[in-house]
C-alpha cells in the first residue's frame, strides 16, 4: 500500500471578501507579506476588531477568520 | 479694517487653523489634479474614505500622495456606512491607518438622499468620543440633533446645506442661525454648496468654515473653482466679521438729498 500523502495543514479566510488559503502558524504580517502589502497607511481588522500594527507579527491567524486590509482613498 | 487685525484662526479640540475651507478627495480625475486643487484650496482639512486595498496587485499613486503631512490634517470619513457599528469600525480602521483622532462621522440613513441618519449618528458618537476620538458628524441642519451631538462631546457639528453632491447650496439658512445660536463648538456647513457665492453665505451666517468636494471635483475647472471657493470663503468671513447692513424695504440713498441744483 503506497504511503498516505498529506497535504500541509491550511486555514481559510476570507479576505477583502475573497477566499484564500494560507499555511497553519502565519500571522497577520505573514498574510500582509503574501498580499505584497508595504504601505504602512494600513489597517487590518480580524473578524471585526482592529489589529494593532505592533501586533501584526504575533496575531497568529485561525480557520474561519475574516479579514479586512483597508487604506485611504480619495473621499470627501 | 484695522491697522492690524488679529490673525482671524479657529480651533479645533485645541488646534488652531487659519483656512475656513475643508476639501474632500473623491472623483478628481487623478492624483495630480487632487494635489493641484487642494493647493489652490489652501484647505489645511482634507477629507479621505476607508476602503478596501485592491488585491489584485494594481498599485499607483494614492490619495496620500496629493497630501503634504507637514500642511495638512487628515480628516477620515465613515462614507457609505449606514449603521452606527458599520462607522464605528470604520472610524477606528482609519485611526489605526493614520495613526490621527479626527474623524468626519457619517451614519447614513438612505441611498438616495444620502441624509444622515441622526439616531445612530448620535449613538456612534457616543461609542467614538468615548475611544478618545475628535468626532465630527456630518448631520441634518436641525438644531436639535446639533444640541445632543455637541452634548455628547463632539468637537464640532457639520449641518448639510444641501444633499451631498446636489449643489443645491445653503436650503434653510434660518435653521443654521438657530444652530449657531446655541453652538458651543464650531459649526461647519458639509455638503451642498454647489458655486462660491454658496460658500461665502455659510461663512456670513458666522459658520466657523464649510466642507466641500464634488463642487470643486466635478466644475468643469476644478482648479478654477479651487480658487474660487478659496476667495468665496474669504469674503463670506470678512463680510461677517465687517457686519452687514440691515435689509429694508425702502431706498435709503447714498448721494445727499441736499444741494442739488435748481
């Protein structure tokens, strides 16, 4: 019997409304990094609550999580 | 005038700015125009809104872009929120974005009028003063709702003039007396203004400034119009501060009655 293949764990989210997958472990600068997201004029919101830019790196995402990348643009 | 005057600023939870006019970002045809009106402008409040990064990987020049930090404040929007929590989260994602206090609060009760919606207005207000935000809420020009928001805490009150966008300019400019009657904090005309001469009625009713956007994005020069709404703004508030005459409704001539010829 050929040995069982696993694929790696994953979690899905949903960002900016869109379904993604990401590895089990990353966090919220993790998944900014993936999305080649650089600026600092950014806010992160997790399953409607804001998380704080020095928290990035160790908010650590779980399945189910909603996201919500936001920037500034041009409003009056 | 006076030989010289006192430099003529207002304040703001404790900031002092000297231009009465605030500008909004949205429909300019781009970044540069954006950054060329609000120059002409010489707004030092520019409004922004919260939205969604584009994913896709498209990137360009950003409403930032048209903003110098050193000359001017960010005012965030809660545009397009219709509930109180929607304004909420979205006023404490711009905070976290820019790192600034200041919000323009928006609650919006109906798609088509795009009229606040002054019961969960008040409601977030009260949540987001509470968070240590400079609340601004874009409200009806009903001098009550004006009362509660001011006795909440906000740190100004920005009656409509008009629909938003429908430059309509100032409909009931009796109602903005009252509210500037009873006004504790600075009263701000946001929305409805269509040409300068409606911006200058704000500012000789006694309104600390007035809030635009699309009459200066959307006239066929928005720079122009800039500039216009600049020297509206100005001469609305010299001719407040100069004191107008009283209407009558009779002449009152201004030659002499006496020495004519015979």
């Amino acid at each position: 019997m050929p040995p069982e293949r696993t694929l790696p764990p994953q979690l899905h989210l949903t960002v900016n409304g869109e379904l993604r997958s990401v590895a089990v472990g990353h966090t919220v600068a993790d998944l900014l990094r993936d999305l080649d997201i650089r600026s600092v004029a950014v806010a992160v919101e997790r399953n409607r609550e804001v998380v704080r830019r020095a928290q990035h790196a160790e908010t650590r995402l779980a399945d189910g999580d909603v996201i919500e990348v936001v920037q500034f643009v041009g409003g009056g | 005038m006076t030989a010289s005057p006192a430099p003529d600023t207002w304040t703001l939870a404790g900031r002092t700015f000297h231009s009465r006019l605030l500008v909004g970002t949205g429909k300019y045809a781009s970044v540069e125009e954006t950054r060329r009106a609000i120059d002409l402008s010489g707004a030092q409040i520019v409004t922004v809104a919260v939205r969604r990064v584009d994913l896709t990987g498209k990137s360009g020049p950003t409403v930032l872009d048209a903003l110098d930090p050193k000359r001017h404040t960010l005012l965030p929007n809660t545009a397009a929120c219709f509930t109180a929590e929607d304004a909420i989260r979205t006023a404490r994602l711009a905070r976290e974005a820019g790192m600034g206090d200041l919000v323009k609060l928006e609650v919006i009760g109906d798609p088509k009028t795009l009229f606040p919606d002054n019961e969960a207005l008040l409601q977030a207000a009260k949540v987001l003063v509470a968070e240590g935000f400079i609340v601004m809420p874009y409200c009806s020009d009903d001098p009550i709702i004006c009362r509660k928001l001011q006795d909440v805490g906000c740190a100004a009150v920005m009656p409509l003039g008009a629909p938003i966008g429908s430059g309509l300019g100032i409909r009931n400019p009796f109602n903005l007396k009252i509210i500037l009657e009873q006004a504790a904090v600075p009263v701000l005309v946001d929305a409805g203004v269509g040409t300068a001469s409606d911006a200058a009625l704000a500012l000789e009713l006694g309104c600390t400034a007035v809030l635009m956007n699309t009459a200066i994005a959307g006239a066929k020069d928005p720079l122009a119009m800039a500039l216009a709404m600049k020297l509206g703004v100005e001469a609305g508030r010299l001719a407040y501060l100069a004191g107008r005459i009283e209407r009558r409704l009779y002449a009152n001539a201004s030659s002499p009655m006496t020495g004519m010829i015979s």
